[in-house]
C-alpha cells in the first residue's frame, strides 16, 4: 500500500509541476504579445508623419512621398500644400480640363522630367492619356517627339529663377527653381486642394 501511495503522489506532483510550468509558460506568452502590441503602436504612431491643410490629412509613406486619398484615388507627391504656400497660382484648372483628353507634357533637363513625372503619376487618372512632347515657338530638343500647339493640353515644364504659373489657352507654363515644389503646387490647384 505504501508502494501506491507514493506513486499516486508522485503522479499528483507531477501533474503539480506540470500545471505551474504550463501557467508560466502562458504567462511568459501573454506578457510578450502584449509587449509587443504596445511596442509597435508606440512605435507606429511615433513615426507616422501628418500634415493638414485645408481640412485635408496628409501622410508620408514610407517611401518619403506625402500622400492623400480622395474619392477613392491615391495621390503622392514631394511635397505637402503647406510647403507650398508661397507658389500662387492664378489660373482656372480642375481635373476636367484634363478629363479624356490626350495631356501632353514638355520637358528637357532632369527635373524637369522629375516634374513630369510627378504630375503624369498623379493626374494620371483623369486624361485619356499622357505624352511626353515639344511646344509651338520653342525650341525642341528631341526629334520623335510631336510638335503641339496651345490648342492641346500641354504642360510646359521649366526650370527657370522665377516662380511662376501661367496659362495660356490650353498650355499652361510651370516655371521655378525647384521645379518639382511648383509641380506639386499644380497638382494641389488641379485637385482643388489649394484654391
């Protein structure tokens, strides 16, 4: 009988041990998710960069780019509209002027075309489509390229000491130092994030 008494305690503090480990073991699992949650919603938070202009939210990806949802299209640019308050832009344009309509786009140095990008990647939902071009009365670098006129939509990029915004017609003329600021602030006034 002595012989079944100390196996029935040994099992029992068998079964002991392993219900503390098993505890433990749960407790060590539930402290280090947790941990974790917290972590990285402290973390997260932390590093998500905002900017709000106009009653709009902006949000820098983690690519750099600041970028706003509207109606469902997302859109990424270098800058946010309150990086760009000093750019007037006293023209009329809304996405309509683009809508189904070929937009032709001329530009020549580096940042130019970096500016030309920025604005195909962002008004690219609303033309039919977007093509690189020269302009009527300036000259073209580039001899495959069509030759349009005012009576097309064209955006003409240049890099250029003064900033400035102008339309004539159908062409409007985007110039400044920082060619890409003065592009974002475009695509702001196109959207009609800036008024």
């Amino acid at each position: 009988m002595k012989a079944l008494e100390s196996r029935e305690k040994k099992e029992k503090k068998a079964k002991r041990n392993q219900l503390i480990v098993a505890v433990i073991m749960a407790a060590i699992l539930l402290a280090s998710s947790l941990g974790y949650s917290f972590y990285s919603k402290e973390n997260s938070g932390s590093s998500t960069k905002t900017s709000k202009y106009g009653g709009y939210t902006f949000i820098m990806n983690e690519n750099g780019f600041w970028q706003i949802t509207l109606s469902d299209l997302t859109f990424m640019t270098r800058f946010n509209p309150s990086e760009l308050e000093n750019i007037s832009i006293p023209i009329l344009v809304n996405s309509n002027t683009y809508l189904d309509r070929p937009l032709y786009l001329v530009s020549f140095s580096s940042s130019e075309k970096e500016a030309a990008n920025e604005i195909a990647r962002n008004l690219g939902y609303f033309p039919s489509r977007i093509q690189p071009s020269c302009v009527e009365g300036r000259q073209c670098l580039a001899d495959n390229l069509p030759v349009k006129n005012c009576t097309d939509n064209v955006i003409v990029l240049s890099e250029n000491n003064k900033t400035r915004i102008s339309r004539e017609d159908n062409c409007v003329f985007i110039e400044g130092e920082n060619i890409i600021k003065s592009a974002d602030s475009f695509i702001f006034k196109v959207l009609g994030v800036k008024k």
